[in-house]
C-alpha cells in the first residue's frame, strides 16, 4: 500500500522529486534525501538530513554550486540546529507571479519556480518548516516556525550557510559603527578569492556575487518586514561556508536587540541565489519576484523622475534661497521633474522653504525635503530637521504639513542600523508617506530587500558608495572599477541613488577631510571620463535619479549630451545586458517604448568595448553614440544607421565609457 501512495503521488505530481519514501504523516525519519527541481529541471535545491542534522546544496546542470550547508535556526525556547526528524513533505506546486512595477529594471515581470514545503520537527516535537523555491535562473528558501498567535518567540541565532565552491568573490565588507552607519558604503572587493576574510571584522554583506566555474551565483536576501533583522555574513568562512550573522549590537550605538522577536508564527525572509551566466545576473529581477505584493491603493500619483541637488555642488545651499531657485529653474530647462532641498532647509537663512516650493509650483518642479531620521539613537546632530519621523504620531504632523505645501517626496538619511527596529522604521516610513502622497527616498541606508516591490511609492535607496566621495582620493582612484562592478552586485537587488553623472571635477562630498588636506591632492580629482559619467545615468537604475552636478557643469557640454539629460527615461520596460565582467566593463541597454538607451562603462584600463545589437527587433535604426573624445574631459560623438545584425567596437579611455540612443527610423 505504502509503494502504491508513492507512485502515485510521483504521477499527480508529475516530477519525480523525492528520492526517499516518506511514510504516513504521523511517522518520522531522522534520515533522508530530498530534493527540488525548477521548470526547467536545470536547477536543483537538494535536501539531506543525516542523523538529525540537515543541509542543503544547489546544483546547476548537475554541477555544484552551492556545496553542502547547514539549515538551522534556534529560538531562546526551541533549538532546530540538531534532533531534527522528516515529518512529511507537500506535494510540489507550481507557484507563478505576473505583476507590474512603477519603476525599476522592467515594468513587466513573469515569475515561476517549483515550490515544496519540507515539514520537520525537534525532539521537543516541536515543527520547523522549510520552504523552497527552485527557478531556472535561481533559488530561494525560507524558514516558518508554526505558533499559536499570542506566543512570544526570540529567534538567537541562524546558522544557515552558503558553501562556495573555489571560484571568485565580488563582495562588500559590511560596514562598521561610525557616525554616519553602517550604511552599506564601504566599496566592494573586486575578484578576491572565494572564502577570503573579510578586511572588517564586522563581515561581509548582502548582495555577494560568485564566479563558480561557468556559473555565476548572487546571494541577497527578500521579501523582509518588521518582524526581522537584515542580515548579512559573517567575516570569516571556514573552509569558504559563509555563514549568516545578525546585526552587530553596538549598531545604532547599542539601542535596539540583535536579534528578532515577537509573538506568533516565525516567517524568515527568504534566502535568495541568482545563478547562471552574467546576463541572467544582470537582468533578473528574483529579489522583486519573491517579495511581498504592492500594497492595496491606488498608486497612480507615484512619478519616478529626474531631479536637480544643489547639496553636492553646495553643502550651504539647503538655507539660501537664491541658489535654490537657480537649480529649480535649471530643473524646469530641463525638463526635470524634481528638485530636491538637502539638510539645513529648516532654518534657511534667507528666504524661507514655503516661498521656495510656491516658486517650484510656478515652474512646475516638484520638491523632494531632506530629513534626519533621528531617534535617541542618532549622533547626527548638526544636520536637520531632526526628530520629525521616527515615530507614528511625528510623521503624521509632519506629513499633514508637507502635503498642506505641496511637497512630492522626501530623502530620509542616517538610519546606521540593520536591527529589528530599524527594519519597522522603514516599514513605517514607506506606509504613513504613502497614506500622505509622499514618495520615500533613503540614504544611509540598507540595501533593498523587495520593499520597492511592497511600496510603489518607496522608489530609491542608496546603500552604495557614490558620487558623494569623489574628493576623497581612495574612492576617485577606484571609482571606475567599482562603477563597472554595481551593475552585476548592488543594483542587481533593487534601485540604487548613487546621484551619478558629475562632470566637474570636484564636488563638495560627505568627507570630514577637505580635499586640501589630503596627502596627495591630485588623487582627488576625478578619474572617470565625462562619457562615463554620462553613461551612469543610464547603467544605473533608480526611480528618482539625482543628477547631481552644477548647473553650469551641465550648460558646459556639448547640445547632444544636454538633449541626452534632457530625454533621459528613470522607467523602464526592459534590460538588456550585452557584455562585461565585474570590474572591468559593463554594457547594457535599457528599453523606453521603442526607444533604447545604452551605457558602456569602462573600468581602470582602455579596451574596445563591443556592441552587438541582437537584442533589437527587426527594422533599421538611427544610433547617437556619445563615447570619449581624445581627453577625459571631451566626447567623440556620432550617428549612424544600424539593425540588429550590426556589431560596433567603441574605443574607450581609462576610466571611460559611452552613453549611446537607438531610435527606429
């Protein structure tokens, strides 16, 4: 009877995917193997559980990717990292998702994977489910501890592992507790050998990028909520297992716990692997996929779009009108649908912030506002206003104002925490802003975690080192390997704010340091070409995107690259990667409509980078390539026929890059 229930759930199911029989739900095993394969049958997550210990590992093409790792998770009550028996398991299904996004890499997404739950209990007999998604191009897994509704929970530790094969790392140190963080700034690693520790005790963090054999892995984390901390690895991998850690708890200067609690069923985020060949890095959108479904509301007033800054050419600008009305009308020249008003617009002191967003009306500019996000943990003092957000009942007289004015959105800065709380701050923020019509913004922030997905009006994050670094001479020096390193890791997950496109050679930056004062002066002028900045604005992806040079910068290049600004979509429908390698060079398009854009961003060394033009439909097309001219500083700019079956190799500088446009004719 036994052999005949598994033939036929084997046929019901239609995917032989249980290599063990597994017995009537009341008997358990502390013994088995089990396994999960996507669509496609090329990815397959593998579950082992051997004398009550299990572990997991994830091939591709039956070759290993993820070797053998831990699967556990202890609560202060209940322990699951030993003793741990096979229940039952659910029949495979089929889970599908087809949704729209307002912005980011495509405005269209389709999702499927194959999805089983593994249910197991301690020897307490109490249950620990697995939940495991595999996908052709990746797989995601997540832990629930089933629980009355009222019963508290702490969870104390994850131990759940990555092993990685030998292979190579592109991998962020996480960031250690300093004024402004952590804040997911540090700069990646680029290339360094798998396993390697980390150069800050404080670990690695999320997104890690592989290079293991032919295969590329990306490993994040989503669909994350208050319930739980953001994650990230630990410094040191043994025997190149990363394992993940929870926050630090000097974070936030010791205010708020390490580890997550509360009351009821305990749901981790998922733990998400992209894997495949770099394009499939490049153009997944997995981290959305799994996350939570858009809020109910009607989002229609949610605008992604450009926006002028006067902080980074001018720290004093937020409090002197005059100047922020010349990057206001400089916005409406453009065509812009933002301006934003950095720290210190509370107490301008000349001219006052309701004068300056009744002239944005005039000029039909929207205003983002600049906030400190505050909170008794906060030793951001002398930039404000302070002490508006971090509570409920402040957003809401906060907001109440702001939506009286006619203010559009609002930049959040200095959070300096991945802790529980932290995580609820966002929560709240991106709910009670959407309550007001406010689209959210945040700098210093955590990476994205799928609220983009949850919060149609949360459009950008930072969580990268930026264009706010360029007078500090360890960023310029590496900025291009690190500019043609984002696109396959950071903006991967979600929007990034790096406020790209700065064609003066110094801004004003974050640096306590003057650029005068460094030992080598010379190292803090900008590196990157003028065409690899103008290729920034569109290699990076972010629903508000700060162009964050002086007017007069921008005035000063050629007509073609001012229309280039002046046409630039922030929405897209579609992302096209055409080559590249992490570090060294990235070459992508961007689909608006029937429009394509093209970024080609170079790192430290001149090389001829190719375009191929395959992904285009059939039919002729009109390309405008801005590429470097013989300087840094200049372009070599030119049009010409093309289809789909033209191959093109740009010639680019140190550093350097293009920016090009494709129109059918």
């Amino acid at each position: 009877m036994r052999f005949i229930k598994k033939i036929t759930c084997a046929l019901l199911c239609a995917l032989p995917l249980l290599t063990v029989t597994i017995k009537a739900a009341e008997d358990t095993k502390s013994s088995a193997k089990l396994s999960l394969s996507s669509p496609d049958k090329n990815v397959t997550v593998n579950l082992k559980l051997e004398n009550g210990n299990l572990t997991y590992n994830v091939t591709r093409d039956h070759k290993t990717i993820v070797d053998w790792s831990t699967l556990a998770i202890n609560l202060q009550d209940q322990s699951f990292n030993k003793n741990l028996r096979l229940k039952n398991v659910d029949p495979v299904t089929d889970w599908r998702d087809d949704y729209h996004m307002i912005s980011g890499k495509r405005a269209h997404n389709i999702a499927h994977a194959k999805e089983q739950v593994f249910h197991f209990i301690n020897n307490q007999g109490a249950a620990l489910d697995v939940i495991v998604r595999a996908l052709d191009k990746g797989f995601a897994f997540r832990y629930r501890i089933p629980r009355a509704d009222l019963v508290p929970y702490t969870v104390t530790e994850e131990l759940t592992g990555f092993a990685i094969p030998k292979g190579k790392a592109w991998i962020e140190p996480y960031d250690e507790l300093q004024r402004w963080g952590p804040s997911h700034e540090v700069g990646y690693e680029v290339g360094v050998n798998t396993g390697a520790t980390s150069p800050k005790k404080t670990g690695w963090a999320f997104p890690a990028l592989f290079e293991v054999g032919s295969t590329w892995l990306l490993l994040s984390e989503s669909a994350m909520d208050e319930r739980y901390v953001s994650s990230h690895l630990k410094a040191q991998p043994t025997n190149r297992t990363y394992q993940l850690e929870f926050p630090w708890e000097n974070e936030n200067y010791g205010f708020g716990a390490t580890t997550p609690s509360g009351t009821g069923t305990v749901l981790t985020p998922w733990r998400v692997g992209i894997l495949g060949e770099l394009k499939d890095i490049v153009e997944s959108n997995l981290i959305n996929d799994l996350a939570r479904p858009a809020i109910k509301g009607d989002f229609s007033w949610v605008k992604p779009g450009r926006v002028s800054w006067s902080w980074w050419g001018d720290m004093a600008s937020p409090s002197h009108a005059p100047t922020l009305r010349h990057y206001i009308d400089f916005a409406a020249e453009m065509g812009w649908e933002y301006a934003l008003i950095d720290c210190g617009w509370h107490e301008m002191r000349e001219g006052n912030i309701e004068g300056i967003i009744d002239y944005a009306k005039q000029k039909n500019v929207g205003i983002f506002l600049w906030y400190n996000s505050s909170g008794p943990y906060t030793r951001v003092l002398d930039c404000g206003p302070i002490d508006r957000l971090h509570t409920h009942e402040r957003r809401i007289k906060e907001f109440t104002q702001l939506k009286a004015w006619g203010v559009k959105g609002i930049k959040v800065d200095f959070f300096q925490s991945d802790k529980q709380h932290i995580m609820a701050y966002y929560e709240g923020l991106a709910k009670d802003a959407a309550d007001f019509g406010l689209i959210l913004n945040t700098h210093s922030s955590t990476i994205p975690r799928g609220w983009v997905r949850t919060y149609p009006n949360y459009l950008s994050t930072e969580a990268v080192k930026g264009a706010e670094q360029y007078p500090v001479a360890d960023f310029t020096n590496k900025a291009s390997k690190w500019n043609a390193t984002l696109p396959f890791t950071r903006n991967v997950i979600g929007p990034m704010d790096y406020t790209p496109t700065t064609f003066s050679d110094r801004g004003t930056g974050l640096s306590t340091v003057p650029a005068t004062a460094l030992k080598d002066t010379s190292n803090a002028l900008r590196l990157t070409t003028n065409a690899h900045e103008l290729a920034l604005a569109v290699g990076f992806e972010s629903g508000v995107q700060h162009l964050a040079d002086r007017p007069l910068s921008y005035k000063s290049q050629p007509a073609s690259v001012i229309q280039y600004l002046k046409d630039l979509p922030v929405t897209w429908d579609d992302i096209y990667f055409i080559n590249g390698y992490p570090g060294k060079a990235f070459v992508a398009a961007r689909r608006k409509g029937n429009e394509y854009w093209i970024a080609g961003i170079n790192g430290p060394n001149a090389e001829k980078l190719a375009l191929d033009f395959s992904f285009l439909p059939a039919g002729e097309y009109q390309l405008e390539l801005l590429a470097d001219g013989k300087t840094a500083r200049s372009f070599a700019i030119s049009n010409r026929a093309i289809n789909r079956t033209t191959k093109i190799s740009v010639p680019v500088l140190d550093h350097g890059g293009f920016a090009a446009r494709v129109i059918p004719k």
